[in-house]
C-alpha cells in the first residue's frame, strides 16, 4: 500500500466529513426556517424571507449531495488500494459508516422539510383565506388559529377513534359471549345425543323381554291345553 496516498486520501476524507458535518448542521437550520414560513421580525421582509430560505436550501442540498458523492469517491479509492492489516480495514469500515450516516441524516433532513412545507400548503390552503397570510402583525394570529383549528379537527377525529374502538370492543365481548352460549348448548345436546342411545337400547331390552315373556305365556297355555284335550277324550 502507498502510504503517501493512503494518507493524502485519510486526510481528504477527514476534511471533507468535517465539512460537511458542518453544512448538515447549515442545512438543517436553514431547513426549519424556511419551512416555518420565514421568522424575520421586519415588516418588510417576511414576503420574501420565505423564498430566500428555499434558494439557500435547495443551494445547500446540491452542495451536500456533490460532497456526498465526493467522499464517496474517496472512500472507494481508499478502499481500492491493497489492505495491510485490520486496522486499516476498520480504518475504511470507519469512514464507510459516517458517511452511511451523513447520508441518512440528509435524507432525514429533506423529509422533514418536505413535511413541514406541505403542512404549511394545507393550513394554508384550509385556514382563513389570503389574509392570512397578510401582514406580520396578523400573520402569527392567524397561524396559530390555523394551528389550533387542527388540533380541534385532531381531537375530533381521535374523539371518533376512540369510539370506534368502543364499539369494536362491546361487539367483541358479545360475540364472545355468544360464542359461550353457543358452546354450552352444543355440550348439551351432545349429552342429550349420548344419553339416547342408552334409552334407545333399554327400551330395545325390555321389548325383547316382552315378547320373549309372550312367547313363553302362549306355549304354556297351549300346553296346558292340548293337556286339558287328551284328559277329556280319555
């Protein structure tokens, strides 16, 4: 491995993640500032502030992603020269994490961003027409009518959830209920269904007795019969 290069490279990459460290730091500022609407306290500014935020945002957002893609480069140099060792390949898994990080974190930055942007579009577009948006001595009262206004409709909507979920769980509990029932008459009428069979076959015995017992009565009196016959001929 060139060492001269390895440390023209190391020292490259340190540099770089420093700055951009630094940018991320810029980008998120910048980011909340211009997404809040613009936070200038001069009359004169607060049209403006707005879109000046979104030119520096946009401005720092190819910066960083031209950064990012530079210590990328860096790192896949580094990471193309022979290894000697562990600790140079801890060495470049190092770098190769910060800047996994320093990418996520730009993600997590330009998400958050777009969220707040069309968060303010739609209390705007649902708040209290274009004077809201009018002049800084109105702008604040209105936004926080507008804030207020969806926490209402937020607690309305929670208020409809939890009564949703009521609902769900009182017919829960009846069909459990029922479910219950339902299994103690089927136990029931599988008693019911097992103890037939037994009257069935009791009923069955005593017929057979029955007739055997009619059977038995008939002979003897045919016997005693035909006995009562021969004793009267003879």
């Amino acid at each position: 491995m060139g060492t001269a290069e390895w440390d023209s490279l190391r020292k490259q990459a340190r540099h770089l993640e420093n700055d951009i460290d630094l940018k991320l730091i810029a980008f998120n500022k910048v980011g909340v500032g211009a997404a809040s609407g613009g936070t200038s306290t001069a009359a004169g500014s607060s049209d403006t502030s707005p879109l000046l935020g979104d030119h520096v945002f946009e401005t720092l957002s190819i910066e960083i992603e031209q950064m990012l893609d530079k210590l990328s480069n860096i790192n896949e140099k580094m990471a193309e020269l022979p290894a000697n060792g562990t600790a140079v390949m801890h060495v470049l898994q190092r770098h190769r994490e910060i800047l996994h990080g320093y990418r996520q974190e730009y993600l997590k930055i330009q998400a958050n961003h777009t969220t707040r942007i069309e968060r303010e579009e739609l209390l705007r577009g649902s708040g209290l027409g274009n004077s809201a948006i009018g002049s800084p001595s109105t702008s604040g009262l209105s936004r926080r009518d507008m804030y207020l206004k969806e926490n209402t409709h937020l607690h309305n909507s929670s208020s409809l959830v939890n009564d949703q979920i009521s609902i769900a769980m009182e017919t829960k509990e009846h069909l459990s209920s029922q479910r219950q029932h339902l299994k103690r008459f089927q136990t029931r009428m599988h008693d019911i269904s097992n103890r037939f069979p037994m009257i069935s076959s009791l009923i069955q015995r005593i017929n057979i007795r029955k007739r055997r017992e009619s059977l038995i009565l008939g002979a003897v009196i045919a016997v005693c019969t035909i006995l009562l016959l021969l004793y009267a001929f003879n």
